[in-house]
C-alpha cells in the first residue's frame, strides 16, 4: 500500500516538476526572443536614414555645441541635465587617464596638469548615439521611446511614465529625467529643425565644424563620405548597440 | 457545476471583459500608426520652435558684415554661435537685441593655449601674457581677424 | 534655489573621479529596492505553502493559510512603491493598455495581475468558501454581507463541493508554482538582461534574485508563525517551526552558493569593469554589502541554523533563536536588494568615477515613505487574520 502511495507521489512530483518546468521554459522565451528581433534587426535601406559623424582631430573642445543644444531644445540650464556634452581626455606620462567635462563643458575648458606629465590629450564630444539596436528602446515598458524609420530616436513626453529604465539601459549615459516635465528626455537630433531641412543646432554652431549629420543611405553626403575616407569607431562596439555615431581618430581610452 | 463556481466564471467573465474595454478606450488614437509608439508624437516633435535660426536669416539685414566674414578666418562661423540664438531678435529687430560678447574669457574659449585642441584645428595664444591690458577686439576685428 | 538642485549640487561635490554628466542623480532610489524586497516576500511565502500544498509536507500544515495571506497581503502593496516612484504616476496604466513586449518592465503587468494575483486568490477562495459559508451564517450585520459577498453568494456547505473546492484548489496551485517563480525572476531579469551595467547584468541574477526571494519569504513566514502564535498566547508547534527553519537553511545554502558564484566568477574573469567594481564593494558598498547583507545577513543565520540541524537547545531558547535568525535573514535580504539597485548606480558607467546616494528622511522617496509601504502590508495582514481567521477554519484535509 505505502508503495504504491510513494510511487504517486513520485509521479505527481514529477509531473508537478514537469508542468512548472515546461511552463517556465515556455513563458520565459517570450521577451527574450523579442530581444533577438532587435537584435537582428536590418538597417533601412530605404528613405533617408540618419547618422552623426564626429572628428576628433577638429573639436577644440569650445563648448558652444553643449551650449546651443540647451538653448535649442529648453534644456534646464544646471549641470546634471545634458543632451550633449563634451569631455576632454588627458593620457599621463604614467599611464593614467583623466577624463573631466566641468558644466557639460559649456564654459571651455582648463588643463590642471602640467604640460611635461602630459601624454595624450583631446576633447570628445558626446551626444545620444541614436542606436538602432537601441537597449534603451527595448526596455520602455510602454511604448514611449522609439526610432522613426529615418533612424532617429525620440521619447514621446506625452506617453513616458517616466519609470527611468531606459536612462539605466542607455550604455553611453544620454538620457536624463528633466526635472520639471518628469519625463526622460535626451537628443533628438533637432528633429523640428530637421523636419524643416535645417540642420541641428550643434552641427551648424560648430566652429571647426567637426560634427555633421545626415543620409547614411546617400553614398555622396558628406556623412558617407566621412566614413568611407575615414578611419571610424562607435563607442563600446562589443555592447552591440547598432550606434550611428561615427567618430574619426577615436582613441581606445574613450569610455 | 455548483452554483459558486458558475458566479465565480461569471465574475471572472466579467473582469476580463472589463479590461478589454478598458484597454480598447484608453489606447490613444495613433498608438501602432507606425510601431510601438503613439504615431502622432513625432508630428509634436516636428513642431517644436526653432530657436538658432541660421546664417541665412541674418544676411537680410546684416549683408556687409556677413560679406566682409565670409572672406575672413572665421568664414565657417555661424553668427549665433557668438551672438546666441537669433529667433526673438528675427521676431522683433528693434526691441529684441543679441548680445556683442567682447571679454578675453569668450574668445579664449576657443582660442586660449589647451594642449587638448589641435594646433592644426586653430590658433591659439596664451590669452593670460598676450596683452592681458585690453580685449581681444581691439585688435583684432572678430567679423575679419 | 530649487531644493531638489540643492542635493544635486551637494552630490556634484562629492563625485569621485570620472561620471557622464547626467549620473549624478540616481534614477532608482529606496523605492526601487523595496519593490524586489515585497515581491520576494510574495514569491517565498507563496513558494512555502506550495510545497506544504503540492509536495504534501504534512509538518507545514499549520502555516499554510498564514503564508498564502501573507503573500496576499503583499502583493497588494507590492505595487505601491513602483507608481509612487515613477515621474507620471497617473499613466502607471499605460503598462497595462500598451506593454511593450521587449521590455521585462511590460511584462510586469501580465505576471502581476493575471498571474499571480489571480491564482493568489483563486487559491484563498477555494480554500476559505465552505469557512466562508459558515461564518456568514453566524455573524452579524456588515461582517455578514462581506462573507456573503466574498462567497458569491454561496449556501452550499455539501461534502461533494468541498472535495471539488480542494481539487480546483490543487490545480490551481501546481497552475501558480510558475507564477511564484516567474514573478521574482522578472525582477532579477529586470536587472540582469541590461548589458549597459555590469554590476546588474549576470545570467544569474533572475536565479540569485528567486532564491533570495524565497530565502526572505520562508523567513518572514517563520517569524510571522512565532509573533502569531506568541500574540494568541498559544503553543507553538515545534516540529513545523524547526521544519521552517530547515528548508530556510537549505534554501540560504543554495542562495549563498549562487551569489558566491557570481561575484567569484566575476573576480577571476576580470573584465573591463572589474577595477571599478572592486572599489565599489571595497568602498561605498563595504558596510551595506560585507557586513550587512553577507555577515549579519547570510553568514551568521548560516552557522547558526547549520548548528541548531546537529544540537537542539530547548524549546524556548530554539524559537527565540528562530525569530532572531529570522529578523536578521529579512535584514541580510533587504539589504541585498540595496546593494543590487543602489550599488549598480553608484559607479559611473564610463567606469571611471562615483556618485554619491544620499536618503533622505522625508519626501516622495525618502525613509518615511519606504517605511510606510513596509508597515501597511502588516495591517492588512492583521485585517485578513481578522477576517478569515485560520484557526476557526474547519480542518480540511488536502
């Protein structure tokens, strides 16, 4: 009698086991299998679809891109709050690395160390990547961030719940909460200026003009032309995030 | 079946009903125009003012002084770089003005010595020895330097 | 100036190195760490009266009906925290109307409501409506149409409907395992699936967040069974509390294992974020992270419930062991939660500097407001206990 009850047991553990199991199995592949679409997903070959290119070898680390952006897009003026900023990279003699941005470097920029500990030292500006294998796209629980088919990513202020997953997703630190519309906001490439054939503002600013935008699916823009002549990197490549901001002469110390 | 399990599908029943409703009248009109999203946000996007209105909208008014940069250094510069966003002053010229920055701090941001900017990007000068007595655009005509 | 700037300004002085401009402010405060904390304590006690339920532990009898409130009882705040956090609390719906199928956030809103809530209080009901019939019967006034409501509207008290009650009880039980553990492991995925942080993203996060879970479930389960019992002035049955105290050690075993795991597979592999992390858990985290969450936390609940297995001190001295051992396990876990969320924030994804976190006492997200979400799970609890009390139940054998 005990052995028959024993062996049911087993065989309602088993299949408890099993049921749980399948289940688990079945309902966990659900989001993860969405996750391999974006990462699978194709460029548009069609239409105009945008990229930013950046050379390092012409930034003077000025400030006025960070500078006009605020103005440009109402940004809030304290320094916690940045579409786009820039970095300057200093590469001691003994191998240690000093990275400042004072403001987002709206008000320029010093150098504190002296010039004979001094190895290597350039400015990096920084701005949203426009990913199109965006990870901060994958994680909006509600729809409110996106990528339009010419490749631009934009946040719906009308539809962000403002739960701040995406501001954790975003690898290269772009988005940020703005402090009164308590949304995320982040660069939109100047989508209003360039829905109306403008460029954006930090590109028509810039004085060196070491940053450009445009067509990557147009072999004779100037975007394309700059990768194609150029030797061009993305920032962390191995996160695999499709970046299309291009930099030229980007040196392996740029986080 | 029992009565309580009847009313317990039936409540089910209801709820479930319920959210679908709920769901149908509270998705906004153009949510999945386009993709997960509300179509009609890029649309709001689009109309955002413009702020920095460009070189173009200032050679109207400003032609000579446009003229005699554009065969100068600083051909590349945009005006409102130096003399921030134009938009208002475009709105009203006479009352709306931009500002003429004249400090050695300005011109230092991009000219001051930082090992950092390449020499072949721009000029630079050690803007605490050069004449540190007077502005820069005493000297030097910032429209043609 | 704004005094939100204030704080701002404060932490941009204390920054230490490198961070991107917009990683001063942390995004996921007190808030954010109590919701895996809640979540855990449904997901663990749920877990503890499946196994009474499903794999027929008769000795956890006397605790079934206590941790399925108990679960309940959180779960309907566990919720709280998430909408008081978010920037525009009053679209919290939109995850519910449009969850975006890539995000582990959206799918919060079918694992919450479908799943568990539903099994949660399938599961009560199934067990409570031939109690509930009863009692509507012999009481008075609005207590009586609130038992009349909650049955449906039911009379039948037959034997057959009973046995039916438990069957559907027992499918819906085995039906809800997966819920339990797909509740806690989204959390953990949550954080595991995003490859910007390093500190978060590990394939065993959702597997360490689960047992964590259950660690603190069965925890707060056992110390409930004590403070119950020791408030209805009744005696404890010892062989369920030292059964309790069994499956928490083994279950702290497998946790600690798992989060041993982690962190030595990260220390020998060194990769790219290894430096910063280091400084992470050797500064800003060695209070919260060595002593709190492992010492106090895991290591000695560890000891002492592996010695209690080999030498049993007396009855009384064994129980008050348990409800400290168990009061530290809930700390070691709460904490856990901290490290996890504050700790992936404190250092600068660009790995070359921290912010600082500051929690303040009173605001939106400051210890007040947490504490509270922590204490009204506890008045509900005592509601339900009053409600649909355990012990006037007619045995049902399952």
């Amino acid at each position: 009698m005990t052995e028959k009850k024993t062996s049911l047991s087993r065989r309602n553990f088993f299949k408890n086991a099993g049921i749980a199991a399948g289940t688990l199995v079945a309902v966990s592949t659900l989001p993860a299998f969405d996750a391999v679409l974006v990462a699978a997903v194709k460029r548009n070959t069609k239409g105009p679809w945008y990229g930013i290119a950046i050379d390092i070898e012409k930034c003077i680390g000025c400030g006025t891109c960070a500078k006009t952006c605020k103005i440009e897009n109402n940004v809030p003026q304290e320094p916690f709050f940045f579409r786009s900023w820039v970095e300057q990279y200093t590469i001691k003699k003994d191998g240690t690395l000093k990275v400042v941005s004072p403001n987002g470097g709206i008000d320029g920029f010093t150098q504190s160390i002296p010039a004979e500990e001094i190895e290597k030292t350039f400015f990096v500006p920084k701005m949203c990547n426009h990913c199109y294998k965006s990870p901060c796209i994958q994680v909006c629980p509600v729809g409110a961030t996106y990528e339009t088919d010419e490749g631009i990513v934009l946040v719906d202020e009308k539809y962000c719940i403002g739960c701040k997953y995406c501001i954790q997703a975003c690898p290269y630190g772009c988005r940020y909460f703005h402090p009164e519309k308590h949304v995320v906001d982040k660069c939109t490439l100047c989508f209003h200026r360039i829905k109306k054939g403008l460029n954006p503002a930090c590109m028509d600013n810039c004085p060196t003009k070491a940053r450009i935008s445009g067509d990557l699916n147009d072999p004779e823009s100037a975007i394309s032309k700059f990768i194609r002549t150029k030797n061009v990197y993305v920032l962390k490549p191995h996160l695999n995030t499709g970046s299309k901001l291009y930099y030229n002469a980007l040196n392996q110390e740029v986080r | 079946m029992p009565l309580h399990l009847k009313r317990l599908f039936m409540t089910g029943v209801v709820f479930v009903s319920l959210f679908f409703l709920l769901k149908h009248a509270l998705t906004p009109d153009s949510f999945g125009q386009y993709g997960h999203y509300r179509g009609n946000s890029m649309a709001e996007i689009a109309a955002l003012p413009v702020h920095y209105t460009g070189n173009s909208s200032c050679v109207s008014c400003h032609d000579t002084i446009i003229t005699m940069k554009s065969e100068s250094y600083h051909s590349d510069l945009s005006c409102e770089g130096c003399h921030g966003a134009a938009y208002k002053h475009i709105a009203s010229p006479k009352t709306e003005k931009l500002m003429k920055p004249d400090s050695r701090e300005f011109c230092g941001k991009c000219h001051s010595i930082n090992l950092a900017r390449p020499e072949k990007a721009i000029v630079q000068v050690n803007i605490k020895d050069h004449h540190p007595e007077k502005n820069c655009i005493k000297c030097h005509n910032p429209h043609q330097p | 100036m704004n005094p939100e700037f204030e704080q701002l300004y404060q932490a941009l002085s204390k920054v230490d190195g490198y961070i991107y401009p917009n990683e001063i402010e942390l995004s996921w405060s007190i808030l954010i760490v109590l919701y895996p904390f809640i979540t855990g304590l449904v997901a663990g006690a749920f877990i503890l009266a499946s196994l009474e339920r499903v794999f027929n532990v008769k000795s956890l009898k006397p605790t079934y009906v206590i941790a399925l409130l108990t679960s309940f009882a959180f779960l309907l705040v566990a919720t709280m925290p998430l909408i008081f956090h978010l920037g525009q609390p009053l679209r919290a719906w939109e995850i519910m109307i449009t969850p975006h199928l890539t995000s582990a956030m959206a799918i919060f809103g079918f694992v919450y409501l479908w799943y568990l809530m539903i099994v949660l209080v399938l599961e009560i009901w199934f067990d409570y409506r031939y109690d509930l019939v009863i009692w509507a019967r012999a009481a008075t006034g609005l207590k009586k149409w609130l038992y009349i409501a909650l049955s449906l509207g039911s009379d039948d008290t037959s034997a057959k409907s009973v046995k039916l009650d438990q069957k559907l009880g027992y499918i819906v039980t085995v039906i809800g395992i997966p819920s339990a553990f797909l509740l806690h492991g989204y959390v953990g995925f949550i954080f595991g699936s995003i490859k910007a942080n390093p500190w978060w993203s590990t394939v065993m996060m959702p597997i360490i967040f689960l047992f964590s879970a259950m660690v603190s479930g069965i925890a707060l389960v056992m110390v409930l069974f004590i403070v119950i019992n020791h408030i209805r002035k009744q005696k404890i049955d010892m062989l369920c509390l030292d059964t309790i105290a069994k499956y928490l050690f083994y279950i702290i075993i497998i946790d600690f294992t798992m989060e041993s795991l982690d962190q030595i597979h990260r220390f020998y592999e060194a990769e790219e974020s290894f430096e910063i992390i280091s400084l992470l858990i050797s500064g800003h985290l060695n209070f919260t992270l060595l002593i709190m969450q492992i010492g106090i936390g895991m290591l000695l609940p560890l000891f002492t419930l592996g010695f209690l297995q080999f030498y049993k001190p007396k009855e009384t001295l064994r129980k008050n062991i348990y409800l400290v051992t168990g009061i530290l396990v809930l700390i070691g876990i709460f904490f856990m939660r901290w490290n996890v969320v504050i700790g992936g924030q404190l250092f600068s994804k660009s790995f070359l500097g921290f912010t600082s976190f500051k929690l303040s006492l009173i605001g939106p997200e400051g210890f007040l407001m947490a504490s509270i979400w922590l204490i009204v799970p506890f008045f509900i609890l005592a509601f339900l206990l009053w409600l649909f009390p355990p012990w006037k139940k007619t045995p049902a054998e399952h």
